[in-house]
C-alpha cells in the first residue's frame, strides 16, 4: 500500500493512500492570506483542506507515480523560487530537498527544484515511486527503497556526490544545529514550515539558518524583525539571516525588479 502523511493548508495532517484521501485533521491555522489570494479560500476548515488536496491529485498527480515535477515560478520569495535561483545562476551547486513519492533528494534541476517545492505542502512520510525516483536520479535520492526523509543524510549524499555548494530545506533546529556543525557554512540551511514551533525553537532556527520563511509562526515573527538582515514580504514574510542568506535575496530581488509597495501586511490568523 502507498501511502503518504503531509502538512497541508491550515497545518494541516493529510494522510493519502493509493491516490486517495483517508485522513484530513484538524486546521490548526483557520486563514492564511496566500491561499485567499490565489484561491479564494477565506476559511480554512477539513473539506476545504480535502478539496484542495484532491486538486493537487487530479492536476498534478501529487503523491502519485504520475506526479508532475517540472514548474516555473509561483511565488515572489517562496523558498523553492530562491533555491531554484540560486542553483540556476551558480550560488548553490544543488538543493537537498523533500518530494513526494521520493523521500529526500539531491536536485540539480531549478525547474525541478521548483516543481518538489513550489506544489507541495510538508512531508512528513511518503511511498518511493520507480517513476519518481528515475526522474530525480536515482543516485540522487538519498533512499529510493524507502523514500527516507532526513536531511542531514541528504547533505551527506550530496557532500558524497562533490556537491560545496548545497542548499537544503529542514524543519528542525536539531537538524539545522548537526549540519552546520559537520558541514560548516559551504551549506545555506533554509528553515521552512515554522508554523507552531516553540519560543526555543524558533531562536535556534534563527541562530542557525540562513533564510527563514514565518509562515504562520508567532514566534519567528516575534523574534526575527531584530536579527535578521533583510526582510522581504509582509503577508508571510522570509528573513535572510546571514549574509549567505541575504545575497540570494538580493540576487532575487535584482531578477523581479522593484517590490511593489502596496504588499498587504495580512497575516495567517491565528499565529501559533
């Protein structure tokens, strides 16, 4: 049986088996600005998350073998849009990064870095496809039997690819603390859904990363305006925390051109 676990809208626990839906929780977050600016959801409840999950299905195959995994840019300064910059104009080397029917896996690709990110919520458990794991490589992906997420390993599989330059995406401050200890800063730690995380927590994320998303965090929202570098976006605003982390910024900001100034300051409600 096929089976995966994600964090959907809402921080949301989505749990799809064989290309079906057997499990929407409970939103924790009841809006978020994004989601009421590109689909018009006001509120977020179960059947709404259900909905939105069987879109993903249908459109894109999302935690299917015929998952679509090429896309170009659908956020300003989302972290996949950075990342796939990054690695395209040469800052980074690869991107360690979580799909969906693959587990954790070293991308080389932008527009594949884009299409694993830009489309899909966090993973927390996944089902390797042959399909998938092809697509990536399967010497790319840190565990193409099991579909393993753990990010630490996959920045030793990209070390042990003579990968310098790696990016990767982590949740956890443990994670984010283990790879710089044992990699140094040739690797650019890029924190992503932070919603719910602890006051300690969210200092260490700060400390130790380099770019940080809010999501809908009250306490990186709280702590990271004093510490950061540079903040870009007021809806879910991304903070660059060392200067690593501010010049992919800057790099994006230079491809975009001017910000417009009229970015609402609309926040997910509630923050947790």
């Amino acid at each position: 049986m096929d089976r995966h676990v994600v964090e959907a809208l809402g921080l949301t626990k989505v749990v799809i088996e064989d290309g079906k839906i057997k499990e929407v929780g409970t939103p924790r977050v009841e809006y978020c600005p994004l989601f009421n600016k590109y689909r018009g959801i006001e509120k977020i409840t179960p059947e709404i998350v259900q909905k939105n999950i069987d879109f993903r299905i249908n459109d894109f195959g999302m935690c299917t073998p015929k998952r679509e995994m090429r896309m170009r840019d659908f956020l300003t300064f989302g972290i996949s849009e950075l990342m796939a910059m990054a690695v395209s104009k040469g800052i980074l080397e690869c991107a360690v990064v979580v799909c969906d029917g693959a587990g954790t896996a070293v991308v080389t690709d932008p527009e594949l870095i884009q299409g694993i990110g830009g489309r899909l919520s966090g993973v927390a458990e996944t089902t390797p496809y042959p399909e998938i794991v092809d697509c990536l490589g399967r010497e790319k992906v840190l565990d193409p039997e099991t579909g393993r997420i753990d990010q630490v390993g996959g920045v030793d599989l990209a070390s042990r690819l003579g990968f310098k330059k790696i990016g990767v995406t982590l949740v956890s401050s443990r994670d984010a603390k283990k790879i710089r200890r044992r990699f140094g800063n040739h690797v650019v730690l890029f924190a992503v859904h932070t919603s719910g995380v602890s006051k300690k927590e969210a200092e260490e994320l700060l400390e130790t990363c380099d770019v940080v998303t809010a999501c809908a965090s009250k306490w990186i929202r709280k702590l990271a305006p004093e510490k950061s570098l540079l903040q870009v976006g007021k809806r879910i605003p991304v903070y660059a925390m060392t200067e690593p982390g501010k010049k992919i910024v800057d790099e994006r900001l230079k491809e975009i051109g001017p910000v417009k100034s009229n970015d609402s300051e609309d926040a997910p409600r509630p923050l947790i």
